[in-house]
C-alpha cells in the first residue's frame, strides 16, 4: 500500500471553524501562525504542490494547536504534516513523528530525508506499536491523525504484508492514555458510506463518520469543530481512496475531539 502515502487530492474551499460550528469571520491574528508554517521558507516542491489539496493551514487551524505545544504525529509516513508542526508548535514545542514498522517501510526513506542534517530540531522520529506506545501518561496536547484512523480498523490479507495486525481498541485506548486532559485530537480521514461503521477500512481504506465520532466519545472526548473543508459531494464512496480512480477524489472529514477533564 505505499501509495497511500503518495496520495493527491483535488483542491477544495478553504473555511476557518472554531468549535463545533463553522463561521464566516476572518480567522484571529493567531491563525497567521499556520499560514507562514505552509509559507516557511525551505519546504520542498513537492510539499507545496500538496498544498494544493491538503488546505493544511486552514485543516491546522480548525484544531488550534499553537507553540509549545507537545504533538505526536500518528503514522506520519514521510512527515509532510510533521514539518508543518514544527513551525506551528516552534522552538519551546516538541513533534513525534510517530510510525509503526509498516509506515516507516512504505515512507521509503521519507522521514529520514525530511529530518536530516537536523533541518526540524523539534521533530522526533519513534517507531511504536500503537498497541503498547511507550510514553508517559498526559504527555501530549494534540494527536493528528491525517487519513490514517482507517488503518487501525485494517486487516491485510495479504501474507507478504508488511501491515500488522492490529486491535484498533486497544490502539486507541493508548493515543487516549497519553493525551493530557483538554488537549485536543484532529482526524481527516476518507468518507465511507453512513452506517458502514468501520467495514470499508479494509476494502475501501475509508471509514464512516459518525463511527468515528462514536469511537472518540465512547473514550471520553467531546466533539468540539467538525468542517466540510475536504468535501467532495461528487464522491459516491465507493472507490477505493488511494488508487485510481479514486484517487484523488475523495469526500473527506475534519473532526476536532476535545479530551474531557482539566
């Protein structure tokens, strides 16, 4: 499946949100900081052409991370979001680019180019299991997860497959355990038809909604921003999301989990 982490998207609208509902203001003066993270100087080509479909700023944005932040990055492949936190989260924050074996082997060398000679000083490479993560209890502020929640619920058949197999349950149970009360989940992930719950993980790689809402709030979260920054109301859901002739074409949705405690 490596081209999952080579994926294009068609650009869509750009719209700030804040909570649970989106709003026609102009973003606060805070919200420069995830545009000059998008215009920070020395990203790659390919980077910048991503953009183009990834509304990276405004997808940023919706979840408010802001400098000093504590941010893991799951199954992060090359860390195109992961750069992008690190000018977000700057010198005093710290970003875990955080892949399983499966990640990093299809990544194909990506992180490692990214992070080389020292280039994001705030940016940590760990590969986990997700299953047993070794950090702290309430170490982090924000989780992201960008169109991989899916993969939790993936079971390849695949013999040669270098996936593992995984309890999806038990993966987020740990992402909770390390979260700090109040910090704050964002999930972009590909729109599976309502009332699939998880079954097109594994044939679609797509996910449904409100099974994902489901999922966090079982866990103690509270939804609190959701967008239809990603939408593509032309998708009928029923390709698969990172191969032609989906690719590319793709409904996605933005959903921000607030942790409940303080």
């Amino acid at each position: 499946m490596p081209a999952v982490l080579t994926r294009v998207y068609g650009a869509l609208l750009c719209l700030p949100l804040v909570g649970a509902a989106m709003l026609a203001s102009p973003p606060s003066p805070a919200a420069d900081i995830y545009d000059a993270a998008v215009q920070h100087p020395g990203r790659t080509a390919e980077d910048l052409k991503r953009d183009e479909a990834e509304h990276p700023a405004a997808v940023l944005r919706s979840a408010g991370i802001k400098p000093g932040m504590q941010v893991a990055d799951v199954l992060a492949g090359g860390g195109y979001y992961s750069e992008l936190l690190s000018y977000v989260v700057g010198p005093k924050g710290h970003v875990l680019l955080l892949n399983n074996q499966a990640y990093d082997h299809w990544s194909e060398g990506g992180w490692e180019k990214r992070l080389a000679g020292g280039r994001l000083p705030n940016v940590e490479h760990r590969t986990v299991d997700l299953e047993h993560l070794d950090l702290p209890e309430h170490s982090l502020d924000a989780l992201v997860l960008i169109k991989v929640y899916h993969d939790l619920y993936w079971i390849d058949t695949d013999p040669k497959s270098v996936w593992p197999k995984m309890d999806a349950g038990r993966a987020l149970d740990q992402l909770t355990r390390v979260l700090k009360p109040g910090g704050v989940v964002l999930i972009v992930d590909h729109s599976a038809k309502a009332g699939t719950g998880s079954a097109a993980a594994g044939t679609l790689h797509r996910i449904d909604e409100a099974y994902a809402v489901g999922d966090f709030e079982k866990r103690g979260f509270k939804l609190v921003g959701k967008s239809d920054l990603l939408r593509r109301p032309d998708d009928a859901r029923e390709l698969v999301s990172y191969t032609p002739p989906g690719l590319g074409k793709t409904d996605r949705f933005v959903l921000v989990f607030r942790k409940n405690g303080s």
